[in-house]
C-alpha cells in the first residue's frame, strides 16, 4: 500500500507551540497546492483562523513562510493573495527544473534505496494510462515520492529549492485538474533503469525529456482551459429568440461611434 507520509521527515519531536507552527504551516502549504484556497484569491488572516481552527499566530507564521516561497504574498488593506498561476510562474518553474534536475542523474542509489524505488514505480505502472480521478492520485503522489527519493542525498540548497518548486508544480498540475485537462503522470521507467544501472548520462537525457513532455503538456492543457474559458455559455433556442424579439421592439438600436481622423 502506497505510503502517504514522506519517508524522509524527520522524526524530531517538537516543543508544543513549535509544533503547532509546523502543523499550521503544513496545512496551509497543502490547502494552497491543493487549490482549495483558489489562485488569485484574497484572504484574510481571521478568515484561516475560523476556517481551519488553526491559531492565529500559527497563520501568520504559516503566510509568512508560504509568502518567502512565493505561493502568498501580502496586500496592505486586503489581506494575504493567493499567487495567481500565471505565465511567469510556470516559466519560472520550468526553467528551475530544467537547470536543477539533470543534477539528481549523478545520484547513487544504495540497497534501499534502489529498493523503494522499484516499488514506487511498481505502484505507477499499475495505474499507467488511466484517467480516474483516484488513479491520477496514486501515480502522483508515487512520481513525487520517486523524485522526493532522488534528491535526498543532494545538498541542502537543492533539496530546498527543488522542494519549493515541485511544490509549485503539484499546484498548477492540480489546478488543470479541477478545470477538467489534468496532465498525464510521467512514464518514470527509463529514468529508473539508468539509475539502477548507475548509467548517469541516460538519467540525464530521461529527466531532460520528461521535462520537455511536461512543458508541451502543460501548454496544451492551458490552451485547451483557455479555449473552454472563452466559449459563449449556450442558449436555448427559445430564449434567443425572446430575446431577439425584445431587442428588436423595446430596446433601441446603439449609434455607431464615429471614427477618427486617422480610422477614416
């Protein structure tokens, strides 16, 4: 059964009011990837407070945190936004991903390690190619903890860096589920050979080539969510011809507007 929690969290026991920082700081960080605080939104602190039962000095230090990592930013006279997921952002984690994870080919991975990560990818294979809501879950949450894996043994800055931006990932991965174009799982089998067979440079062309697979991917769903956002809302044939009517016996007709001199 597929793992939930990280295997690499610490397993430090915290000071009480520490911990309650570290649990307010987790619970906002999965709501804002989660979207269920939606891209763009504005909040405010004793909104959190109520809505999550969480304290409000754990939520401020929660936003602030969150804010330093780029999925908050605070507004004076309205609240703490939601950073919207925009063009910058998604070029931003891209190209982050791109100079950072070819890194993670050079990795070695012990007896353990090689052994989790056979079973993390047995755990993709068995929902590969399906789209059921529950399937797209398990296969992300078993790529995430593949890749969670790999770095574990990098330095301290590119755990951290990487960390914030598959963050990032995850949130726009899981905003273009809920507009109804998710992003297919990658097919993490090549990349896993490679690093079994200490193969470096075949780890590095099967992590540049899914990163290329995930840009068109991601392109292709922002467009097709565009193209969905500016279609007109149907009509009954009914109502539009009420409303012709109506137009054409009470409401009167616009002039047009003049042109200008360089128009004309």
């Amino acid at each position: 059964m597929l793992d939930t929690s990280s295997p690499f969290a610490p397993s430090v026991t915290l000071p009480a009011a520490e911990a309650r920082m570290d649990v307010a700081t987790r619970r906002l960080r999965k709501a804002v990837i989660a979207c269920e605080l939606a891209p763009g939104d504005f909040i405010h602190e004793a909104a959190l407070v109520e809505r999550f039962s969480l304290g409000r000095a754990g939520i401020r230090v929660a936003l602030t945190a969150l804010s330093g990592e780029g999925f908050v930013s605070r507004h004076a006279r309205q609240g703490w936004r939601i950073a919207p997921v925009d063009g910058a952002l998604i070029e931003a984690m891209l190209d982050g991903r791109r100079r950072l994870e070819p890194s993670l080919a050079a990795q070695r991975l012990n007896g353990q390690a090689r052994d989790l990560l056979i079973s993390l990818l047995g755990v993709m294979e068995s929902v590969f190619g399906r789209s059921e809501p529950a399937a797209l879950a398990t296969a992300r949450l078993a790529e995430r903890q593949l890749r969670d894996l790999l770095v574990i043994s990098a330095g301290a800055f590119t755990r951290r860096w990487l960390g914030e931006i598959w963050d990032h990932t995850d949130r726009i991965l899981r905003l273009l589920e809920l507009a109804g174009h998710p992003v297919a799982p990658p097919d993490r089998r090549a990349l896993a050979a490679a690093l079994i067979a200490g193969d470096a440079d075949a780890a590095r062309f099967a992590i540049t080539q899914e990163n290329e697979r995930f840009a068109n991917a991601l392109a292709h769903g922002f467009m097709a969510m565009s193209a969905r956002l500016a279609q007109p809302a149907a009509r009954s044939a009914r109502r539009r011809t009420a409303r012709s009517a109506t137009a054409t016996t009470d409401t009167p007709i616009p002039l047009p507007i003049p042109l200008s001199k360089e128009q004309q």
